[in-house]
C-alpha cells in the first residue's frame, strides 16, 4: 500500500540563511558569502570594490550598513521562524578602501517573548570597523524550505 502522506522537513538553522543568500539579488551583487551560520549566528564577509566607493574614495556607509544587515537578517531568521528588523542602527568607526575585506557577525544578545536583540561587529583584519545594533520581530510564520 502507498503511503500518500507527506512528512514536512523544517529546515535546520545552516538552510535557511544559504536559501536567503540565494533569492537575494542585492547581497549577491555586494558578493556577500555566508563564511559561518549556527542557530542565532552568522558571519558573512565581501571585499570592498571600486563601484562602492564614494566622492572620497572611502567605501560608502550603505556597504558596510548593508553588509551587517545582510548578517543579522540572517542569525535572525536562523531560529526557523520568520524574523524582520524593527529597528537597526550603526557606529563607523573606520574607513574602509577598495579591496579591503570586510567581515560581520551577528550575534543574539537576548531573546524576549517576540523580540531578538543582536549585535554585529563588522571588521577588517580581526579589527572593528563598524558596530551595528538590531532589533528583530520574530513572526509566527515558519521557514519551509
């Protein structure tokens, strides 16, 4: 006898930040890569190019902002429910220039009822560059992958 019955697989906490990266046309073209991702983390890392840079020849603010959102969008939504910003903020604290390599990671600093409070450091060489603050809304809605 067929067994017409469909087991749903939730997707595990590494799925579903690889699953973003690949229907996000914006992190692609910055060339974000996920460099790690576990529950409530994760790492990303791109290389500053010419086309980034502003009047000043320094890497515009938006890459670094967009490269530590792309981070802690991520962690959020690695919990397995969907999970959106509801407030972000960041501290630059050094220019950046073409071909620097820049990495953030997100981190879960606590967890309220619906609301997920994280912290990214965004550094060059194993030194900060930016400090970004973010609070996520965790929804009902789970990932299906």
């Amino acid at each position: 006898m067929e067994n017409n019955s469909k087991t749903q697989k939730l997707p595990n906490s590494q799925t579903i930040p690889h699953n973003m990266l690949k229907n996000d046309a914006f992190s692609q073209w910055l060339g974000i890569e996920i460099v790690e991702v576990r529950e409530a983390f994760c790492q990303v890392k791109m290389t500053i190019r010419k086309d980034m840079l502003n009047s000043m020849k320094k890497a515009h603010g938006g890459i670094t902002y967009a490269l530590a959102d792309t981070a802690f969008g991520f962690a959020t939504n690695t919990l397995g429910r969907k999970a959106v910003s509801i407030e972000t903020s960041i501290n630059h604290i050094e220019a950046l220039e073409e071909g620097d390599v820049i990495t953030a990671t997100s981190d879960l600093k606590s967890m309220k009822n619906k609301l997920g409070f994280y912290i990214v450091e965004v550094q060059k060489e194993n030194e900060i560059v930016a400090l970004f603050k973010g609070v996520a809304y965790r929804t009902n809605a789970e990932w299906n992958i």
